[in-house]
C-alpha cells in the first residue's frame, strides 16, 4: 500500500488509513523548502467518500480526487489523498524548522509555525527571489536517504483530537460525527499549539498509562 493510500471500504478503515499515513509523516518524512527543512507537527485529514464517509467539511475540489499533489487554497495547503473517485486533503496546520543549530533536547527545533495560513507564509518565504534564475525544490522527503534524518527523533507521542475553526452547524449528522471527529494529528504538545485543554483530555483517554502529571508536564502547563 502506498503512504497516501486510503482504505475506503468503511469509516473505520477510513481512519485507520489516516492513522497509519499520520505517523508516517510525523516519523519518516520532512518537508523540504529550499535549503530550509521542516517537520510536520500538526496536520488534519478530510476525505469525501459518497458512501461511507461523507465529510462535510472536505472542500471536493478536483484537485482532491488526486493523490500526492499539492492543493493551495483560502485556508492554506493540502497534500491530496483522493483516489480518481473520492476526494481527499492533508491540511498542514503546523510544522517546525530542524536544524543542527536546534535544541537537541527540544527535538532539533530551531522554530515552529503554527496555523495553516502562517504555514504558507512560511513555505513562500523559503522561495527564492522572482528574478533569480534558480529552480525551486518543495516537497516531501524520506529521512532515511537525507543527512539531516537523524535530526528526526520519533514523536513519544502522537495525539487525535478535533479538528479546528469548523462550523458546527455544517455537520447535520446525528451526533456531529465530523465535527466531533478526531481527524486532527499533533506531537510535541509542549508546543504552541492550539487548544491544548482538549488535546490534554485526548491524551488522557488515548494514554491511559500517563498521569495526570505526565501529561501536564508533557504539555509544558497545567492542562487537566
């Protein structure tokens, strides 16, 4: 199966796919903008399947019924994971710079960007200039054939929870189950990241070994 590849025969294997290509993305794979690499740290899944998984918030753009390519849009870009038939979008809420000039003990971070629209300031300013004659290199890498790999320590820890800033009055299933599906992925919670009481909480019911301390001190405050 590739790393983009959604199981579409039911919701549940549905989000199992998103399961199995979070981690992936979090452990073994960076983003490349220039000379300048990032990890993604904090990503959702949409996907629109007519049959078994009729997200109402997926955009269905064209663009989403391809796989592997990248969607720009008003609220920032995707990476497709559509099938020819179904649509699909990674959104890349947050991503964090790794360098050798990081903190090792902060996971080689140098700077993170948080929110969707500040992560496509962020990929622009990494282009060069419009009169360079320069080609652009933007894409995502596999860390086991990169220098910069062994700068990407696996995530202790990689948390669902909601998605952010949807209209709850768009999902009129019974029990909102868009808007109350857990179809965002997040490491480093002791990061800036939005929402931090409800990631405490997913931690808690997906971490049930953790206490309540670990968690907290996990997320760098007092969260539960």
């Amino acid at each position: 199966m590739g790393l983009l590849e959604i199981n579409h025969e039911s919701a549940d294997t549905i989000t199992d796919s998103f399961d199995r290509i979070a981690r992936e993305l979090f452990t073994n794979y960076k983003l490349l903008v220039n000379e300048n690499e990032y990890r993604l740290i904090d990503i959702e899944f949409y996907y629109y399947d007519d049959k078994v998984f009729k997200d109402v918030y997926a955009h269905k753009h064209p663009s989403q019924r391809q796989s592997g390519k990248w969607y720009f849009h008003g609220s920032g870009v995707d990476i497709t994971i559509g099938n020819g038939m179904n649509f699909g979008g990674i959104l890349l809420r947050g991503i964090a710079k790794i360098s050798t000039k990081g903190d090792i003990d902060n996971y080689s971070i140098e700077d993170q960007i948080h929110g969707s629209l500040n992560v496509v300031t962020e990929i622009g300013s990494s282009f060069y200039g419009v009169f360079q004659n320069m080609p652009n290199s933007f894409g995502i890498h596999d860390i086991e054939i990169d220098r910069m790999g062994a700068l990407m320590k696996e995530p202790p820890h990689i948390i669902k929870t909601k998605r952010i800033g949807l209209n709850l009055d768009k999902d009129n299933n019974e029990g909102k189950i868009f808007y109350n599906g857990k179809f965002r992925y997040v490491i480093f919670p002791h990061l800036k990241l939005k929402d931090k009481t409800q990631i405490a909480r997913d931690m808690q019911e997906q971490y049930p070994e953790l206490t309540v301390d670990q968690i907290n001190k996990a997320l760098g405050s007092k969260f539960l």
